[in-house]
C-alpha cells in the first residue's frame, strides 16, 4: 500500500499522508518533525526521479491539441508550488522537438523573457512553440497579464517566423487553452 512504499522510499518507519508529503514544502516537513532531513532529501530526489522518468516515456510525442498537451505535461506539474513557464518546441507536425523550462517563478508570477523564450526554438529549427505554465493555486484561467504576454510572444514569433500555437495554462486538475478561448486573436479580429 502507500503507506508500505513510502516506508520503503523515504528510508524511515511512521505514518505517512502521501498528499501532505507530496504538496508539502520539504522544509516544512522538516521542521514540524515529520520528515528528518535525509529522509526529506530521499523525497525531493524521489519525486524529481519520477518527473524526468516521466517527461522521457516516449520519442518525439505528437501534441496536437491542448488535450495532448495536458496529458504530456500533467506529470511534470505534481507537488509544484510555484510558476513554472515552458516552452514546447514543435516541427509542422506538431511533434515534440524540445521542451524548456524558460522561467521559474513565485506562487503567483513568472517574470517571462522573450530570448528564453525564443532561443531554444531558434536552436533545434522549431516551426512553433507552445507556451505551457503551471498556476499552483488551482485555478487554470489565464490572467490579463498572461493574455497581454502571449500576444506580445505571438507577436514576436511572427518575426521570427515562428508561430505561437497556444499558451495552455494548466493545474494539476485541469488546463485552459488560450487558443481555443480565442485569447490569441488580435482585439480587432476578435467578435464584439
């Protein structure tokens, strides 16, 4: 069970919440006494084990939707407690070239730069990206600073030749796809 995993994992005996140990800052295990450190330590590696072995279950996904998308990312997101902004790298076939973290943020904000943004999509020849972030609070509804920075990026990728496909802002149990909300279009082109 849980319980007997997490015994085995953490190198300890006790009673184990898997939902407090997962969402729970590891400091913060530590000093309520209900991790030690090394056993604190054996958690972060742990999780961090199973987000890479995760994000490697395949070659080259194809991402064409914002459904495809969530799927793919949803593993990297469990236990998260801060923005995290990424850039999915895609060929014409909406399959996945390279995935970059290009900025760590708060609980609440993600201070995006548009080099990071674009670089890694310059160096491995991308015809789009996809712009993924995480909101720890829960709530996947883009903010009006998240709408005004994808239209800025939109803009940018145009000239670069590099289209930005969508911006899904994801949580844990859920995601919004700017694209199909119609957030990308320019306020001109969009129905009053």
């Amino acid at each position: 069970d849980d319980a007997e995993l997490l015994r085995l994992a953490l190198g300890c005996g006790g009673s184990f919440d898997l939902p407090t140990l997962l969402h729970g800052d590891p400091l913060e295990l530590v000093e309520s006494a209900l991790l030690s450190e090394r056993a604190a330590a054996r958690l972060v590696g742990s999780l961090e084990l199973v987000r890479r072995l995760s994000a490697r279950r395949g070659e080259s996904p194809r991402l064409p939707t914002a459904s495809a998308i969530y799927d793919w990312i949803r593993p990297a997101l469990t236990g998260l407690r801060r923005e995290i902004f990424r850039v999915l790298c895609v060929d014409t076939r909406s399959r996945l070239l390279r995935e970059v973290i290009a900025c760590e943020g708060s609980v609440d904000s993600c201070h995006v730069d548009p080099r990071e943004v674009f670089a890694p999509a310059i160096a491995c020849r991308a015809s789009a990206i996809v712009l993924v972030h995480n909101h720890p609070s829960g709530d996947p509804e883009p903010s009006l600073q998240d709408v005004q920075l994808t239209l800025q990026l939109r803009q940018a990728g145009e000239l670069l030749c590099i289209r930005v496909l969508d911006h899904v802002v994801v949580t844990e149990t859920g995601f919004v796809s700017m694209m199909q909300r119609r957030m990308l279009e320019s306020p001109a082109a969009q129905p009053a």
